[in-house]
C-alpha cells in the first residue's frame, strides 16, 4: 500500500526537479548553442558557485569572469540547483531591456527578515509605492542637497580618521574604519543630528542595525533549516513559519529596532507639528518624509483629500527607510574606499599622481569644496577603475520572475531569479574598456571613448531603479580618500601575501589589515 503512495510521490518528483530543468536546458541550448552557459550546483545553485570559484581562485567571482572572457558572444550563465534555476544576464542589449522594464519581475526575499528590517522601504517596494517613494526621497539627492552635505561629511572624516594616527607602524583595518565615517554620515544624512548617546537592544544603533543586517545575510546563506524552508514554502512564507528560536529571537530584535527608530520619528514629528509652518527646516531625509506625513494628516483630518492606499506614508515606512539607507550605503561605499585605498598602496606611482592632482587643486582639506571635486580628472579615473576591477557591487539585485516571458528573445520562465552582470570582462568585445583586463590602469577611463556600450559598465545599476544614493556615495569616498592623501603616504601591510575577494552582501577583500600608514609632516 506504501509503495503506491510513494510512486505518485515520485513521479512528481521526476517531473518537478528533472524533467522541467532538462527542458529548459534544452530550450536553451538548442536555440542559443554555446551562447548560454549552464553551472549546477545542488540546492546552494548560485550560492555554491561562489564558494567554489572562492575556494579555488581565492575570487569568488573567477568562475563567472571566466566565462565572460572565453565567450565574447555569450548572453548568460544559467545555474541549476535542483529545485528553480538562476539567470545571470550578460549580454548589454539584454542587460537594457531587463533594466528598463521591471514589470514582470518582483524582488527576491534577500537577507532573512528583510521585510521586517526594511520591507516598505525603498530598496523593496514595487509599483506605485515605490514611484511615490523615489520622487520624495530624489528631492534629497539634488545638486544643492549634495552640495551643501560636504561640510558634514568632511567634519565626520576629519573627527574619525584623526584617530588613525594612533595606528603609527600596525597595520590598519580600514575598511572597519571607514564604516564608522560612512554609518554616520548615513545618520546625520537621514536625522539631521547624530545617535551616539543612544543605545537599542544595548548597542548603539548604527552597530545594532549593521549586526541585524550582516546575520540576516549569514542566516540565509548558511541555515539548513531556513533553507528547507525556502525549498518547501517558498520566499512568501518561509519566513514567517515554523521559526527556530533563533528566528524569533531574530525578529524580536528587529521589532525593538523598529520602534525605538519610530520613538525618534514621533519626537521629531511633535517638534515640526509645531515650527514647519513659522520657521525654516533642515532638509535632511526625516523632516523631508515627516513634511509629506503632517500634509497627509492635515488633509485626512479637514477630509480635503482622498489618498489612495499606496499614497500614505507610515511611521513604519519610515524606520524602515532608514534601515534601507543604512543596508545600502554603509557597507558598499566603506568597502569600495578601503580597497581604493589599497590600490593606492599597492601601486606607489599611481598614489603619487593622485596624490600630486589633489594637491594642485586643494591647499589644504579644510578648503575643499564641492567643486573641487569635479577638477580631479585622474583621480575620478582612479575612482572608476577600481569600480571596473573590484565593484563592491558586481551584480544587478536579484529579482523573481512574477510569470513566463521573454527578455528580447530570451525566455525567462516563471519563478526564475534573474540579476545581471555590472561590469563586462570581454576584450574582445569591448577592446576600449577591457584591454589589458587585469591590469589595474586609471589611464584608459582618461579616454572620453572608452564606454561605447553604457550597459557595459553600470556599477550603480542603469534604468529606473538604479541607485539613487550613487552621487552621495562617490562624494563621501572622495573626501574620505583626499583627506588620507593629505594626510599620510598609504603602503602595503607587507604582512599579507594575498588578498582574496568573496561576497556575502558586497564583493570585497576578506583580509581586512590591508595598509599600513606613514604620516605626512606639517609643513
């Protein structure tokens, strides 16, 4: 009796995880040829490719940047994992119409807990909430917003790094340092004032928001049990069911989190319900959204204005943008200036030229402005190269594919998780940007010619829903990396024989003692 309740069982089971996979391989392969490249890796898919080609080359995106290179026609690398399959665009025509039109697509879980951690921000939000959403929040990345943030930004440097000089002949972790300055610029950015002398679940907020995020990324990669989970109930509920004690731990955290952001939002509400309309208010993130919020309450309570569910804000929201802000800035611009800043060790001349530019066209770091920023031609190439070679950010989000369709004539299947490469490694098809691909040299973004395909290098995302924080990002490293150049002569912590790059949540060096520091004497 067993055995005939077992063959239905079976049966699907064929179906479900061979013959579907067998199918679209073939779909593929007998349409593209060699112009598809197919990975399998059980269960892990992706995820396990990385830690191969890691384990293997000490990169972990070797694997991937070898097929680029070997294949200059090559459209993309689908990866089998027994139970969906994973499409990573390559070709830059694909790579535009998958950017530019988002509608078939909604956005993978991410970390475990994101949606309570930052699901009505940004970075999740779909449809008409996040078009509400990017035109608020665009009005705080304008030029004159930017503009008028340096000052903040160069007081927030000059009081961290100041700190390095007690570092003298050790080696620096500086991407560890440099997360200080970038946390906190993320929060006076958003609130307008610092957190320090705040505490939540017992740590400051800026070190309990990073710890939320970084185990939620670990979780996920490394939990058996959630990724069971996963397989059985899929990314909508998995989250949410059966919870290990860790998982409610987890989410309890989170909730604390959450309110004592929204405690910050309610005290500054109460001090704008007062002012907004006799005195003038500091454009920073949070009085932005809580002006939008009191003119909503406003008009809901005069019952002058009906609003579409989408169209109301949250305190939620909120916090939960907060949160967003903090998942996408703090990290990724730390981790790309810390390895600028190894470069910059690891070739002396290229230092010197950089160095010589800065200091033709700023005195002295209390002088900088904005304005300077745009005179460094070498030192902008610098910043892009290192962006080519080592992108913090080297695939596009992932998103799922909410039905079947097609990307150009590319058939993308229902349930299918599908990103895309920012950075193309194909001399051959791209001889201007990709010559001498592993050569590390500034001189080639010198040349105004050398993206001839805008797609072909997209560190920051393209289309719609590209990131919106990139401008801030770029100036933050760039005043940061003025102020080491002013300061010190950057070396090589001679103690480290090689640096290997690996990703959880950003692609960087897993050696975090990658300088050492030689102070610069006053004149």
């Amino acid at each position: 009796m067993l055995g005939y309740l077992l063959i239905p069982l079976f049966l699907y089971f064929v179906y479900r995880f061979i013959i579907i996979n067998l199918i679209i391989y073939f779909r593929y392969k007998i349409k593209f040829g060699d112009k598809v490249a197919f990975l399998f890796y059980p269960l892990l898919g992706g995820l396990g490719i990385s830690r191969k080609s890691y384990r293997k080359y000490g990169d972990s995106l070797h694997i991937l940047k070898q097929i680029q290179r070997n294949k200059p026609d090559m459209k993309a690398v689908v990866i089998f994992n027994g139970f969906n399959i994973q499409i990573t665009l390559i070709d830059t025509g694909l790579l535009k119409v998958f950017l530019q039109n988002t509608k078939n697509y909604y956005k993978a879980e991410g970390p475990f807990g994101a949606r309570y951690v930052f699901g009505l921000g940004l970075v999740k939000s779909e449809g008409k909430i996040w078009a509400r959403q990017r035109s608020l929040l665009s009005n705080t990345f304008h030029f004159n917003a930017l503009k008028d943030r340096v000052p903040v930004i160069k007081e927030i440097t000059k009081e961290y790094l100041q700190k390095l000089d007690s570092y003298k002949d050790s080696a620096v972790p500086i991407i560890e340092e440099l997360q200080n300055i970038t946390s906190e610029v993320i929060i006076q950015t958003f609130f307008g004032e610092n957190l320090r002398d705040k505490k939540v679940n017992d740590l400051q907020p800026s070190v309990e928001i990073s710890k939320i995020i970084l185990e939620g990324f670990k979780y996920k990669a490394n939990s058996f049990p959630y990724f069971l989970k996963l397989m059985v109930f899929g990314q909508e509920k998995a989250f949410r069911v059966l919870n290990t004690q860790f998982e409610k731990d987890f989410i309890k955290r989170v909730e604390n989190f959450n309110q004592f952001i929204e405690e910050i939002i309610e005290i500054r509400l109460n001090q704008l319900q007062n002012t907004y309309e006799t005195s003038q208010v500091d454009e920073n993130f949070l009085n932005l959204y809580l002006l939008e919020y009191i003119k909503q309450q406003k008009a809901l309570k005069e019952n002058s204005k009906q609003f579409a569910d989408y169209e109301l804000i949250s305190k939620r929201e909120i916090a939960h943008q907060f949160s967003t802000f903090f998942f996408a800035g703090m990290d990724t611009t730390a981790n790309q200036t810390g390895i600028c800043l190894w470069l910059l060790a690891k070739y002396p001349e290229i230092q010197k030229r950089v160095s010589d530019e800065i200091n033709q066209a700023v005195n002295n770091f209390d002088q900088l402005k904005h304005e300077d920023l745009s005179k460094l031609d070498y030192f902008n190439a610098f910043f892009k190269e290192s962006l080519r070679m080592y992108p913090t950010a080297p695939h596009i989000i992932p998103r799922v594919s909410a039905c079947d369709h097609f990307v150009e004539d590319f058939f993308v299947p229902k349930g299918a998780i599908i990103n895309g490469v920012t950075i193309q490694h194909n001399e051959q098809k791209y001889p201007s940007l990709c010559k001498e691909i592993d050569t590390f040299n500034p001189d080639r973004f010198l040349n105004q010619n050398v993206i001839q395909d805008h797609f072909s290098f997209i560190p920051f995302s393209a289309g719609p829903r590209n990131c919106i924080g990139q401008h801030l990002a770029l100036i933050e490293a760039k005043i940061i990396i003025i102020y080491m150049l002013k300061n010190y002569v950057i070396i090589p912590n001679d103690e480290l024989e090689n640096v290997e790059f690996n990703h959880l949540f950003v692609y960087t060096s897993i050696q975090r003692n990658l300088i050492k520091l030689k102070k610069i004497k006053s004149e």
